[in-house]
C-alpha cells in the first residue's frame, strides 16, 4: 500500500494512511476487483496453465509482485476468480429452476439465467470449465466441485423434464444430462465467437432453437 506524503505546509498536520487503501489511492476492494475482472478474462481466454500473470497486472495498470501482494500466488488468484464466478452461476440456475412452472420451460429459464451472469464477462464460464486444471490438484478439485453441483442441477432438471413425457429411465435421464451440460457450453463457446449477440439474443436464439428442437 502507499502511504500518505506529508504536506509541505507546517500548518497542516500530515495525512494519515487510509485503511484499506489499495495502490495510487485506490481501496483495496476496489483494486481488487480490478484484478479479478482482468484475471477472470485472462484464465477464460487462455485457462489457468497458459495465463499471464505480467498480462493481468499490466491491464490493471499494477506490478506482478502487487497481484502476489493481493493474492499469494497464480493459484490463489485463479481460486478467488473460480469464487468468483462459480456461486452466481449456481444461484441464477437454482433461482431459474425453483418454483412450479412446467418443466418444459425450464431449459429456456437456465440458458437465459446463464447468459445474464455471463453477459459481462462471457470467459467466466471457462474458468469454471478449464480444461488446463490438472487432475489431482487442489484447483481441479476445488472446480470440480462446483461443477458437481451444476451436475447435480442438470440431473434434477433433465430428470424432471423426462418424467413429465412419462419416462423414468435413469439412464436416459443420465444421457439427457450429458447431451444438455455439452449443449451449454457449445452456446457459450458460439457466444463468445459472436461478441456482437447481447444475452438477450441469444435467450430469443435459444427459445427458437428449442421451438425447432421440440418439433
């Protein structure tokens, strides 16, 4: 942090420090939002083991050791990222899924519910989704998990959609997961090809996709 210069002037007594302040006068918080925002597109462009740490730092206008300061390592600020981004994820989903509308709505309601969180910052999705994490590592098991709990989600969801046609297969319930999950991240990919489409064209795009797919 920086502290304070006194003022050239005996009548005016020096400047304390302010608590919390981050770099050049900036609090903390919010410089470490600033750092989150730059890293989060950086791991979801690039995933955790081809990101630049010096790329990071240098669009947040900070040092490299500024990032090690705020966050101890890559490792660490890729896990505040994944915290980041993983838990709105799982809210709009769980929000998108509650209550007792029909269960054929449900899949338009997630996908909308996914492109609003990610409207922003459309890499986020593969931070969660990063296919560099090694198997065995902490950074695995900590995304693994939350992807589990949007697993479980989607088995709920698609489990629910089945049954209401009449269907209590598990196994085609464990297939239909597999084909939706694999379909969310196939829009988010074509998504984020397309940085001229707002979330709400693609939510529009996806009710006519799912229109055409129903027949």
């Amino acid at each position: 942090m920086n502290t304070a210069r006194a003022s050239s002037s005996a009548a005016t007594p020096p400047a304390k420090s302010a608590r919390g302040a981050g770099t050049k006068g900036i609090p903390r918080a919010r410089r470490e939002e600033q750092i989150l925002a730059a890293a989060v597109d950086e791991f979801g462009r690039h995933g955790h083991a081809s990101a630049s740490m010096a790329a990071i730092a240098g669009r947040v206008g900070v040092t490299k050791p500024m990032l090690y300061t705020y966050f101890g390592s890559k490792d660490g600020l890729y896990l505040a990222c994944l915290e980041r981004v993983a838990p709105r994820l799982v809210t709009a989903i769980e929000e998108a899924m509650a209550g007792e509308r029909p269960a054929a709505e449900t899949p338009h309601r997630v996908l909308s519910a996914v492109f609003g969180v990610l409207e922003e910052q459309r890499g986020a999705w593969f931070v969660l989704y990063d296919r560099t994490l090694q198997p065995g590592t902490d950074l695995h098991a900590a995304a693994h998990r939350h992807r589990r709990t949007i697993d479980d989600l989607a088995a709920s969801g698609t489990a629910d959609l089945l049954r209401g046609h009449g269907n209590e297969d598990p196994l085609d319930a464990d297939a239909l997961k597999h084909v939706w999950t694999g379909t969310v991240g196939a829009l988010v990919g074509w998504w984020t090809s397309h940085p001229d489409q707002s979330a709400q064209d693609m939510a529009a795009r996806c009710a006519r996709l799912l229109t055409a797919v129903r027949g």
